[in-house]
C-alpha cells in the first residue's frame, strides 16, 4: 500500500512538474507570452533546472532544448523511481519508458489545453487567460480547422483533435507492453 502511495506522489508531482516545462517548451516554440504572473510562475519553478542544461546545451534552431531536455530528464527521474520500487529492468528499458511516460505528458497536455479553450469559449471568451490558450493551441486545430468547418457557427475541431489524441494516447498504451518486454 505504502508503495502505491509513494508512487502516485512520486508521478503526481513529476508530471506537474514536467508539465509546467513542457508549457515552458511549447510557449517558446509558439513564441506566446503568457500573463506576467503565469510566466513567473513558470519561470521561478523551472529556471534552477533549466539554466544548468542551457550551459551544455543552448538553444539552437529557434527551440529551448535545455528545458525539452529537462522535461526528459524529469521523466526519467520518475521512471527510475517507478522502476526501482516495482523490480529490476535494464538501462534501456527504462530509458524507452520515460520517453513513452514524457509523450503521454505531453499529450495530456495538449489535451488539456484544448479542454481549457472549450471552457473559456463557453463560459467566457473574453478572459485573460483565452488569448494565451488560444495561441498554444493554433498548431494543433488549424489543419482540423480547414477539414472541418464549422457547423451551425459550432467549432469541432477542438473535438475532433481531442479524438486524435485520446486515439493516439491508446495507441502508445498498446505499445507499453513491448516496452515493457525490453
């Protein structure tokens, strides 16, 4: 019992954690400032992690990879513990599953963000926070957006990128098991 416990907080606060990284990743990606009080929030949680890896590895190509990386390495961080608790597996192993463990993050993310902008849409359109989730989740509605038009002024994109990525987060949960077999 204790291990269950220790587990769920042990991946409760990395995936917070990672969580704010990987908004940190995709804010600079999409070049979208967010509310003062949220980026400060973000940055004030991240910097200490973040700023070391920028030394060894700064951004290039337009991305912050030191905070891709540290999103990794949150995730690895958490599979160790994970894997430690439950038995032994080898190097790769779980190397594989904190790749799989960080793509679920970040698909639960984006989820999340899509749940965000329909809530606003219906509650209220006009919040501070709408125009910041609206620019994070452009890129992932646009190319539903030119198949799909509205209908009866109803945006379903965001509904149908929702399918798509509950589809491919069953898809990743199929492959675990391979992983798992390494």
């Amino acid at each position: 019992m204790l291990h269950g416990i220790f587990t769920f907080v042990v991946d409760t606060v990395t995936g917070l954690f990672a969580g704010f990284l990987l908004l940190r990743f995709w804010m600079q990606v999409q070049r979208v400032r967010p509310p003062m009080g949220l980026a400060q929030a973000i940055f004030q949680l991240t910097d200490w992690l973040v700023h070391p890896i920028r030394r060894l590895v700064p951004g290039f190509g337009g991305y912050d990879w030191a905070t891709l990386i540290a999103a990794f390495l949150v995730a690895l961080l958490s599979m160790v513990v994970d894997v430690w608790l439950m038995s032994q597996f080898s190097v790769l192993t779980v190397v594989l599953l904190s790749a799989f463990r960080m793509l679920q993050w970040v698909l639960y993310g984006l989820m999340a963000l899509l749940v965000l902008e329909a809530i606003f849409s219906w509650v209220n359109p006009h919040a501070p926070f709408a125009p910041f989730i609206r620019a994070l989740n452009e890129p992932v509605l646009s190319p539903f957006r030119k198949l799909i038009p509205p209908l009866g002024g109803i945006d379903f994109s965001p509904l149908a990128a929702l399918i798509l990525l509950q589809v491919l987060n069953k898809l990743l949960n199929e492959f675990l098991p391979v992983l798992i077999a390494l």
